[in-house]
C-alpha cells in the first residue's frame, strides 16, 4: 500500500491557516469534502475531535496524524497539510506540529487503517523524508515528495 493510494492529491494544502487542532482538524476535512470524498464536513469533523479526546495524535517531531473510522466514506481516504507556523497540537513531545496527515476509514476497515497509519508513521521517522515535506513549496512538489518516497519504498 502506497500513501499516493489513499492521500487525494485534492486534499492537499501546502500552507495552513489554521492557528490551533480543532482548526487543523477543520481545514484537512474541508478539504476532504471540497475533493468530493467526504459529504457530511459536521459529522466527520465531530468524529475526529471525539477520537482526539481519546489522546491526542499529534506523534512529536513536529507530526500529527488525525484519524477516525465513520460509515460514511466507502475507502480509506487521507488530507495533507502543512503549516509554515506550527500549531499546539497536544503533541507527546509538547512541540509544534507542522506536518499533518488526516486519515478517514470506513467502519469495519480495521486492516487498511492500521496498515496505512503504520506507512505513514514509517515514512515520518526519517528526518530527511520530514524536512523534504517541510521545504516543500506547493501541493504540487509536497505529492513529488510523497511519490518519489512512496516508490523507494514499494
């Protein structure tokens, strides 16, 4: 499984606006819903804040990874985002986070989560892989990026 196979190169923003989580949260599924992948913005928005109350996702080193399951998507589907500023994140590390993959399964699709969280997190532990993505200039060489390192992995 590829990160190109479930990232909608839609649902990418080399630059976010947002200033704390819940407006991270906000902003990667309005992107979701504006690639026409996600219908209800409210529910999956709703879904994602329940699962931070859980524990937060933001991982250290500047990452967050949102994820929630809801009955309203058919496939696994991600967000990119990236904010030039960082945001409080409830990070384990209590740092910023400026890298943010947002992750949306289908109910009863533990496999394919699971799989794709562990890609991700993978590919995030590499400083280099991070710096390429935090560089990055446009949504445009943020998928560059996210393509030449999903093919030395395959």
């Amino acid at each position: 499984m590829k990160i190109m196979d479930f990232l909608n190169e839609k649902a990418i923003c080399a630059n976010l606006k947002a200033q704390d989580k819940e407006g991270v949260i906000r902003e990667l599924v309005d992107l979701l819903f504006k690639a026409g992948v996600i219908k209800d913005k409210d529910e999956m928005i709703s879904t994602l804040l329940a699962r931070e109350s859980l524990g937060s996702t933001g991982i250290g080193q500047g990452i967050g990874i949102p994820h929630g399951k809801s009955d309203k998507v058919k496939e696994l589907v991600a967000a990119f985002g990236l904010s030039r500023k960082g945001v409080k994140f409830d990070s384990l590390d209590g740092e910023p986070a400026y890298i943010f993959f947002l992750l949306v399964a289908p109910e009863e699709s533990a496999g394919p989560h699971l799989k794709a969280l562990a890609r991700i997190s993978r590919f995030l532990k590499d400083k280099y892989f991070r710096d390429l993505l935090k560089g990055a200039q446009d949504e445009k060489e943020i998928v560059k990026v996210i393509r030449e390192e999903d093919e030395k992995r395959a």
